[in-house]
C-alpha cells in the first residue's frame, strides 16, 4: 500500500510545447515510450510513477494553459486526440491527468488572475494536479460531506474523505471539491504533502487498476485563502465546462477501442488458426477468412465513427469557447455532441474489447498475453457515469428541441 512517503520529488519539465501540432507529435512519442510496460503495470496493478514523472518531462501538461502565461492554449479537437493517442497506449496512465486539466479548466473559469498565474507557473514547470472530488455513501454523486471553514486569521480549515481520487497519490497538488459555510461548492487546491493530507492505494477495481484512483483524507488541513476556488461560480452562467470533463473520458474510451482493435489484428495475423469449417470452405488463411474479414471491417468502421464523432465532440467545445460569452445554444450543441461521442465510443470500446476473442480464439484468453485487460478497462471506466442517459437527452433535443442540462459533475 502507498502512502506519502513513496512520493517522489516534483518532476520538471523539459521542454514548453508550444502548439497544437507539436502537442500532438509529443503525445504519440510519448505513447510509443509507455505502450511496451502497459500490460505488466496492468498485471501488477503497478502505480505508473516513472511513466508520470516522464510525461511531465515532456510538456504535455501546460498545453491548455493560456499563451500569455506561456502555454499552447490548445484546442478542445488537439487535447482529445492527445488523450486517445496516450490511452491507446495505457488507458490508466491517460485517465491519471485528465483531472489535471479539469482542475486547470476550473482555474479558468473560476480562479483570480493571480491564482491562475501562480499555478500556471507551478505546472508550466512540470507539475501536477490529482484530484479529490468524489465520495462514497452519499445518496447521490452531487453530494458532499466534505467542508471548509474559515479560521479567524482568514485562511481555512479543509475535513473530508474522499474516493476515486484519481491521480492523487502521486500529483504535487490536489483540487478538493468541498462545501463552505454557505453550503456552495468550492475547490480548494490542497499541497499533496501538506499537514494532515494522507493517499491510500486502495483501489482494487478490475479494470484501470494502475490509476490508483483510491481514497484520499483531509484532517483539519489549513488551506491558504488564496488556494480556495469559488468554483460554484462556474454555472452560473452558460458554460461548457462539463462537457471539457466529459470529452477527455471519450477520448479514453475511443483510444481503449483503438488499443483492441490493433491488438486483436496482431494475434490475429501471428498467431489465430483457421477454423473447422474455413478449412472446410477452403479457405486459404485466416487473414483470408471472409467471416473474419467481414468482422474486422465491421469494428473498424464503428471505431472510425467513434473516432470522428470524438472530432466533432472537441469542435463543438472549440465553437462555444470562440464566443465572447457562451450562449445556451452552443453550450448545448457541445453537451449533446460530447454527450454522444461518450456514449458510442463507450459501446464501441466495450464491443471491440468483447469480439476480440471471439476472432482470436481460445488462446487469446491466455493471461501472458494481457488481452483481457481491454475489456476490464473499457467496462471499469465506462462506468463513470450512465452513458444511456447521452442517449436520452440527444432523443429529447431530436423530438422536444429540449437541451440537455448544464450538469456540475463530470
């Protein structure tokens, strides 16, 4: 079990990416670098702390911060396909920053310019949020018991658990979802070894099992006033914020379904035999087999969809951002194209991930070979949230032109 002091120093950064094409050639060799490691981390459960270290060496995590403070200020399309790219690699070590950027988007909205400048510095240099913003055993996930207060020398006093904190044990800072004394949501972004902070590695879900996305606990932590986000200001306005969280989870899923679909040609063309009856049929190989090319031919052009669908998704974040101020219109037309992108890439990964073996074979359910693993990562994180309900509000702005609602949680 991990706790604080397996903590490595802060990472620096080598390098400031400095466009959305740079971001993306980085994102594929940094993706080349981690793929050989995926399916022992997964075996193992193995916490990616090396794999972390080098992908805030590489820059990837300032892409969104804005230009005028020194990063690439990337586009919605750019940042999904670097999360697709790094999670056809390793699914977990792609879902461990996605809160990063959730938590740089809350800055955006929410923060103080000093607060945003301050910790665009911190991560322009390499470091990293985690996340805290989930709990167990309240009635709903827009629940919270967790609370801070202030103190009478104006700083404030943060008491909780959480769970699914999600790249925590091993970030440099860790956003805190939290109620203040007026019942509204803050964040309060919390220094990873500050007094009273502890990270337990207890996850043990089946799939996604390097994230170590466990519980972390807040005991009378003294949070800075300057550390503390008005984060419920965010919906008071129509925004697209919900929808930035939600997109990096699509690109997960779509980059899982892309993992299993390569994985699956491989042992396929190296190592599946023809069956009983292709023999029969005279068939000449297996990659001749025309049920097995009718099949691969089916779940790639699903993948291509989910794929573009992803495209359109980041496109319709980009559309509403260019606005001056965003209108309900496009902040809907980006939850509704999120939305769907989410739920197809989903259903496609988790198709993908099942019809694997049934081309590959009885072999393929070997453990050596770690083909298993894509199924448990797309059912494991498809499961943030009930994609059904995507379905539901595309169905209601089709027949009723109602949209979906601005949702806080992602």
């Amino acid at each position: 079990m991990a706790t604080s002091q397996d903590i490595p120093a802060p990472p620096l950064a080598e390098r400031t990416i400095q466009s959305d094409q740079e971001a993306l050639a980085v994102a594929a060799q940094f993706a080349a670098q981690i793929a050989p490691g995926a399916a022992e981390r997964d075996r193992t459960r193995r916490v990616p702390v090396q794999e972390l270290r080098a992908l805030a060496a590489t820059g990837l995590l300032g892409i969104t911060i804005p230009r005028r403070l020194g990063g690439a200020e990337v586009s919605a399309v750019t940042l999904a396909e670097v999360f697709r790219i790094i999670a056809t690699a390793d699914p977990a070590v792609a879902q461990v920053p996605q809160n990063h950027f959730f938590a740089i988007r809350i800055l955006l909205h929410s923060g103080s310019p000093e607060q945003l400048e301050f910790f665009a510095a911190e991560i322009l240099r390499g470091a990293r949020f985690g996340n805290a913003l989930s709990e167990r055993g309240t009635k709903t996930a827009a629940d919270l018991k967790t609370r801070i207060t202030p103190t009478d020398d104006g700083d404030f006093i943060l008491e909780g658990r959480k769970y699914y904190a999600t790249g925590a044990l091993t970030a440099q800072w860790i956003p805190v979802y939290a109620l203040d004394d007026e019942a509204r949501r803050v964040t309060a972004f919390v220094e990873r070894n500050a007094a009273g902070v502890e990270v337990i590695n207890d996850w043990n879900a089946m799939g996604q099992r390097a994230t170590a996305s466990g519980t972390a606990t807040f005991e009378a932590v003294r949070v800075p006033a300057d550390r503390v986000v008005q984060h419920y200001r965010t919906f008071e306005v129509p925004q697209v914020f919900g929808a930035f969280g939600q997109i990096m989870h699509a690109a997960i899923d779509v980059g899982i379904g892309r993992a299993a679909l390569e994985d699956a040609a491989e042992y396929v063309r190296n190592r599946s035999r023809l069956s009983f009856e292709a023999v029969q049929a005279e068939v000449a190989s297996v990659t001749s087999d025309p049920v097995t090319l009718l099949r691969f031919g089916q779940l790639a052009t699903r993948l291509y969809a989910a794929e573009a669908l992803l495209r359109r998704a980041g496109e319709a974040i980009d559309a509403a951002d260019a606005l001056d101020a965003v209108s309900e219109e496009a902040a809907g037309a980006a939850s509704l194209a999120v939305g769907e992108a989410k739920a197809f890439g989903g259903e496609v990964a988790l198709e993908i991930a099942t019809e694997l073996f049934s081309l590959a074979g009885t072999s393929a359910t070997d453990e050596t070979h770690g083909l298993d693993r894509h199924w448990r990562n797309a059912r494991t994180h498809t499961l943030h949230d009930p994609n059904v309900w995507k379905y539901r509000h595309t169905g209601n702005f089709v027949l009723n032109g109602l949209r979906p609602p601005n949702h806080e949680l992602i």
